[in-house]
C-alpha cells in the first residue's frame, strides 16, 4: 500500500461542473445535379459529452482536483447533410479515491464510487437533436424543421473522501494509535509526545494468520465537543463512518477508562447516531504499566458487554491476541 503524503491529503473539495449541451440536428435538403428536387437528409447532433467519475485504488487524496475551480465538457456537434450524425462530446473522466462521495447542490442527489475502475455518470451530456430527414412522411415529404440539441446539465459538486478500512482507530490524542499502527503494520505515521501528531488519516494493512490481512487506518484524534466541529471535528469523524469494527485505544494511564470510553463514544454518537451499531473492541493500551491488581481494577470501570485487551506496543504484549480479537469481530 503507498504511503500516504500528510502534507498533500484533501479530503474535501467544492467544484463547479457543466456537462455538454447536444448538438443541433440539420435542417438540409440534397441538391444534386442528377436530384436537384432531392429529399430531406438532414443529420441528427452530437451527444454533449458526459462527466464521469472513476475509482482509482492508487489515489489517496483529492488533491488532483483541488485546482480545478470549473470544469466545463465539451458540446456535441451539430449534425449536417448526407445524414451525417454529429460526433459526441468527448467524455470527461474524473479520477478519484476509492470511498468518495459526490454530492450535487442542484438536487442533493449524491453517488458514491467504492471499487477500482467503477465508472458513474456525475452529470449527464445534453441529447443531441434529431434532423429535418427523421421528420419526413407520406404527407410531409419536405420537413423544414429539425430538433435543437437539449442542453446539458450544471451545478456545483461537492466531493468528499471517507476513507475505506476494515478497522478504525479510535482515542484522545496520545492515547497510542499511531505507535500502534506503527507495530502491527509497515506504516509509518508520525510519533511524538503531543497531541495531533496524526493530521491526516493513516492506512496499513495487517498481516493475520494463513496469509490473511485487513485493513487498519490510524485517524486524527477525537477531542471532547468533535461533533460540533472543535478540534480536527468532521473531517475526522466522516472518515470514521466507513469502518466496519472501531477499535478504541485507551492509555492505561487515564485517569478513568470508562469515562473516557463513554466520552468517545457520545461524540460518535452525537456526529451519527449509526454510528453506534458498529461493533466495538477496547483495548488499553501501554499496559506495560500495570500489575495485576491495577488490571482488575480498570476491568471493573470498562463495559461488561464490549470485548477488551490489555496490550503494549512497546514490548508487543497480547498483539497478537488482538489481531485475533479484530478478526473475530469482522467475520462474524
């Protein structure tokens, strides 16, 4: 899996887009030496070229786009005589990550491209017009008219990236994701002793047992009032809506891991509420830490319905077992 530029990861852009108008169908009659009284042959327009969107699996960001403030497809031709059709619109395809979201403002329609090389039309090209020779009859053998083409379609489109993992990581700042993911994957977030080291989400692939794997994504740390948008607010949350398993990473040096627990997940459920069918592992972690008897009195302040483990990164304590934990919660 390529690394994931921090400094170059957008995840949210507003563009303006405008499909092709159709082309006009030919009002023409075939003047000829040998039929200077000839029929109607008026050819029919172009299609106005589609917008499309496309999923690339080796995108990352939406940065490619960010610059892009229009962008404008071209019109179908007009059709002319001899019945010749108008050629299309030359498609425009816009690449992008898997797992983003295409919102119009028109309609508030939306689309969403998950898998590799999947094509859907954002905005559709104009149809073109059909010329004079389609109209003609036993009774109107010279038809003067020919059908304009229909214009194409245009609004502002707000594409947005929600990162696409089996397993979401989450916890207060400093509560050791990124060290975690740093262990148990070949990722190499950013470590250090403050809060938001990780700014940007973070992915790697977790190597299981009989050459099995997940996916494993680090994001940005929540903080108390995320929901309503204090710290890093949405553009963590939204990410974490693709995760199937959500992992909460507990310090074992908190001052009280069920509070702790219920404060995240109040901020999961104040963002969105479905957020809360998720199925949910706690690990507490740097328990390196703990004896015995402090273990047991932390296992009393956690949920009796939710899994939990008690792990190191540092010494690589009950890794595995958490690896076993998650899948387990995955595949059931």
């Amino acid at each position: 899996m390529p690394p994931m530029d921090k400094s170059n990861f957008v995840d949210y852009i507003k563009i303006f887009c405008r499909s092709g108008n159709g082309g006009a169908g030919s009002r023409h009659f075939m003047r000829s030496k040998l039929t200077p009284m000839g029929g109607p042959d008026g050819g029919n327009g172009g299609r106005g070229a589609h917008i499309i969107l496309k999923g690339n699996k080796n995108m990352w960001t939406l940065l490619p786009l960010r610059y892009y403030k229009n962008i404008l497809a071209k019109n179908g031709e007009n059709g002319s005589k001899n019945n010749s059709t108008g050629r299309d619109g030359e498609d425009i395809i816009i690449e992008v990550p898997l797992g983003t979201i295409a919102f119009r403002e028109d309609n508030h329609e939306s689309i969403e491209i998950l898998n590799d090389q999947e094509q859907k039309v954002l905005l559709r090209g104009g149809r073109g017009g059909l010329g004079n020779s389609n109209f003609a009859t036993p009774t109107n053998q010279a038809p003067s008219y020919a059908q304009p083409g229909e214009k194409g379609e245009e609004t502002f489109i707000t594409l947005e990236l929600k990162v696409l993992a089996d397993v979401g990581l989450v916890g207060f700042p400093n509560a050791g994701k990124s060290t975690l993911l740093s262990v148990i994957t070949a990722a190499k977030p950013k470590i250090a002793d403050y809060a938001f080291t990780t700014l940007t989400p973070q992915l790697g692939i977790v190597k299981y047992r009989d050459n099995k794997s997940f996916c494993i994504a680090d994001l940005p740390g929540i903080i108390e009032g995320a929901a309503e948008g204090k710290g890093l607010g949405h553009r963590f949350l939204r990410h974490i809506e693709r995760n199937p398993v959500l992992l909460f990473l507990i310090p074992a040096d908190s001052n009280d891991h069920g509070d702790e627990f219920r404060i995240l997940k109040e901020e999961l459920y104040r963002y969105n509420p479905e957020l809360i069918d998720k199925k949910f592992v706690i690990a507490i972690s740097k328990s390196d830490l703990l004896d015995d008897e402090l273990i047991k009195e932390i296992e009393k302040e956690l949920p009796e319905n939710i899994p939990h483990i008690f792990i190191s990164s540092i010494t690589q304590k009950n890794l595995l077992q958490l690896k076993d934990l998650l899948w387990k919660a995955l595949n059931e």
